[in-house]
C-alpha cells in the first residue's frame, strides 16, 4: 500500500493528544453531542457494552477522579474541564454471558467520543495511567464490569505555557508504524 492516502477525515486528521486544556466550560450541548456519538458506534450483538462517568472541574468528585491518575499525568490532566472514566461490560450477569468484545467495542464508542470532540474544536486524551483497582472501590462498579480509560476533556490551551518535557511531547511528531507493518494482504505470511 502507499503512504499516508491524500484524504483523510478531519477529525481523524486533527485528533491528538493534548496536554494543556483551557480553563473555558465545555458546553452542555456539546457535551451531550460528544456522548451521543459514543452511544452510536456499532457494537457486537448490539450490546452497547460501553459506560461513561464523567465529572466536571468543580464537582466534589472532580478530585476523586483526579486522584486515581498517575503523578506523570496528573501534572497536566488536572488543567482539563473534564474527566471522564470508561467501562467496558465484560460480563452480562443476568444472562450469564461473557462479551470477548466488550473492550474493542468500548475503543470504537471512545473513538467516535473523540472524534466528535474533535470536530466541536474540543482537545481530548485518553489515559490508561491510572489506578484501576482503586477505580474500582471508589465508584463500586456494577458486576461484570470493567474499567477502560481515562479521558480528559476540554477546550484546547496555550501549549506553549506547559514545562519543557510536556511541550515536546506535545508538539512531537505523529509516530506510527508503516502499512506495511500493520496491514497484510492475504494473510500474515504473504508480503
Ligand atoms: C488506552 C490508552 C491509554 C493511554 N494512556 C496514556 C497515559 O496514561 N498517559 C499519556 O500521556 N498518554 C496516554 N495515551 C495517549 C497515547 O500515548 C497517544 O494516543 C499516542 O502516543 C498517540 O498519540 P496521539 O493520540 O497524539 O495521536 C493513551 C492512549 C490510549 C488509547
């Protein structure tokens, strides 16, 4: 396959992770708009398996969120409006059924979550850098599920006032692996 095709969507494009988040409110709206695309990405068995806490700045519970995170990304995710926990329904306890897809189905509503955040002009990024069994006390999680991802939320800030190592990482080029790693043509032997 070529390299990079000639277009892409925009909120594909222009999605990255930030690091500094202005201290502007995320409006209602568009907050609800930001769930409602989460709620329509395609789910095995249409089981929807995908949930959402989230807590603004000035909650009581803001800190309780925060608190979970590691120290690397407290630093800069405590600027964020938002923070938001994911979880993934891995097991349906009334049904007595496992979801081996919960965690993918989880990544495709997070992604639509992000895509549209980014198409509201919101900066968005997700963590897994956080305690997760201490996730799991404080919120007493339903049974069956799971916690997945932490994302913080908000308008874009001024990258430029963040410490010296988070702007490199902020302004870092995009890094992937080449097609050619990750796409196979007939099968995994063949190139
Ligand atoms: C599930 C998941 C966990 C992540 N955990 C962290 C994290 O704990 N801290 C962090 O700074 N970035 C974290 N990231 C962000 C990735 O480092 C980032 O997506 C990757 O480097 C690609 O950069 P981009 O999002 O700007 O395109 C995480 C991303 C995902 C999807």
């Amino acid at each position: 396959m070529e390299s990079t095709p000639k277009v892409i969507d925009s909120n594909i494009l222009n999605r990255k992770s930030h690091f500094s988040f202005s201290q502007k409110p995320v409006e209602e709206e568009h907050l609800l708009l930001v769930f409602e695309a989460a709620r329509l990405a395609p789910s095995s068995y249409n089981a929807q398996p995908w949930r959402y806490v989230y807590v603004e700045k000035n909650d009581e519970d803001y800190l309780r969120l925060l608190s979970l995170l590691a120290e690397a990304n407290k630093v800069w995710a405590s600027s964020a409006p938002i923070l938001i926990l994911s979880f993934a329904q891995v097991f349906d306890v009334k049904n007595n059924r496992a979801n081996r897809f919960a965690f993918h189905d989880l990544g495709l509503s997070t992604s639509n979550l992000m895509a549209q955040a980014t198409s509201l002009g919101l900066a968005t990024h997700p963590m897994g850098g956080y305690d997760v069994e201490r996730a799991k006390e404080v919120f007493r999680i339903p049974e069956g599920f799971e916690p997945g991802a932490m994302i913080a939320m908000g308008y874009p800030g001024d990258p430029t006032t963040l410490p010296e190592d988070l702007q490199k990482r902020n302004f870092a080029p995009r890094m992937r692996k080449d097609h050619s790693e990750i796409v196979f043509k007939g099968g995994w032997e063949k190139k």
